[in-house]
C-alpha cells in the first residue's frame, strides 16, 4: 500500500518531519511519500495562506508524475482543499483534521485541539463543523506559537502544556494537536497530561490503511462527484 501525504506549505524541512511521523505510525508493508507544494506560503497561518495553499495542493496533486498510490493524507490542520482533492483523485482522501477529530471522539465525550496561532481558530473552528464532529469540541486554543516556531521543542512544549491546561478548563477530556508541524509532540506531552492526545498524521494514515483495506473509497453519487468536464486554466496564462 503507498501513501502520499501533501504539506500544505512550501517549507521542505516540515514535510520531512511530517513524513517521518507518519511513517512511525504507519503499518508494515505501507510506503509513505511526502508532497511539498512548489508554489504557495512557507506556513498556513490565515485564510488567505489556507486558500492559497489549497490551490497549491490540488495543483500538487494534479501533476503528479510519480508512483500510483493507495490514498492520500492531507497534512494541513484547518485548511481548505479537502473537497476539492476528493472531487480530483480516485482514491480515499483523509485530512488530518477530521481524522483526528474522529479518533478523538472515541475516547472522550469532548476534546480540545491546541493549535499556533488564535487567527487559526476560526478556520479550525469551520473545518470541524464540515466534517460533522464540532459537537464534540470543548475549545480551540492557541499556544500563540508561528508554525515555523514549532521547530524548537522545548519552547513548543512548554506553549503547548500551557495552552492544553485552558483547553481541559474548557472541559476537554482528549487533545488534539492542531498543527502538523506538532507531529511527534504527543509523546512528550501525553504522560504529564495524564490524558490522550491525537496526532492528526498518525490518526489519518491509520484510517487511511483502515479505508484502503475495506476497499472503501469516496462516493461518486451527489457531493464528491466527478468535477464537471471543462476547460481550466490553472496559473497565469503565457503571454503571446
């Protein structure tokens, strides 16, 4: 089974580590390869970055000249595209967002995602509502952290403790982490916790496998339809 998870960014070391998180959560015989978008924002971090970078992946995805693969993990926590990636490939399409809403409603009666930024909240906020699973959300909290902080640990942990502590006072039973450049951080931080914490990688890889499996894909019928055949010119035209 091969696998290919999209950054939503253009920063190649993210994907490596992404990449690396979902190849730890992974099964045998599963071959992951990561994406990075060639155009588009260095970090998701607002609506304009989030639509942007959704164009970027469904162009990444378009031109893909690689290995056939089995499903694709959207690794970019509320952000756009979903939709249009399931309208695009005919293979199951996970976000990291939902799955690790998913996931996280199966351990606890409600959870929290700590994300970076609070401007993220409103699309993080929108993008579970989506997929069915806001009910369940205690609250979206920010550890004020820019995505491209995330790569100093400590300085990320320490944020991350302080801001899941507002998302339990929320009423949080399980955590989500609400960024893929966290992937990894549930180790560090799920034992002094002393509750679950979701990495959304590990969680849509794993439901990934689970659909490809089945044999289950997207539906066809109604909302994910094929796109309509037309002309669409994707960039700038060249100039004559």
């Amino acid at each position: 089974m091969r696998i290919v998870v999209t950054n939503c960014n253009t920063t190649q070391e993210m994907t490596e580590e992404i990449v690396r998180g979902a190849r730890a959560a992974a099964g045998p015989g599963t071959t992951v390869n990561g994406l990075t978008p060639a155009w588009g924002p260095e970090s998701a971090e607002g609506w304009l970055d989030s639509y942007l970078s959704a164009a970027a992946v469904l162009d990444t995805l378009r031109t893909y000249d690689g290995p056939p693969y089995d499903a694709v993990v959207m690794a970019g926590f509320g952000e756009h595209g979903r939709e249009g990636v399931r309208e695009l490939v005919d293979v199951p399409v996970v976000d990291i967002t939902e799955a690790a809403a998913h996931l996280a409603c199966l351990l606890g009666r409600r959870y929290g995602v700590v994300t970076t930024l609070e401007r993220s909240r409103g699309q993080i906020e929108d993008s579970l509502e989506t997929a069915g699973v806001a009910r369940n959300c205690a609250a979206v909290v920010g550890t004020g952290l820019n995505v491209l902080d995330l790569g100093d640990d400590e300085r990320t942990e320490t944020a991350f403790l302080a801001a899941a502590e507002r998302a339990c006072a929320a009423g949080a039973e399980v955590l989500v982490l609400g960024c893929a450049g966290m992937t990894g951080l549930q180790r560090a931080v799920g034992e002094k916790l002393g509750l679950p914490v979701v990495d959304g990688v590990a969680a849509a890889v794993k439901l990934a496998e689970s659909l490809v499996a089945l044999g289950l894909t997207t539906s066809r019928t109604g909302s994910y339809a094929a796109a309509l055949p037309k002309r669409r010119v994707w960039g700038r035209p060249e100039r004559r």
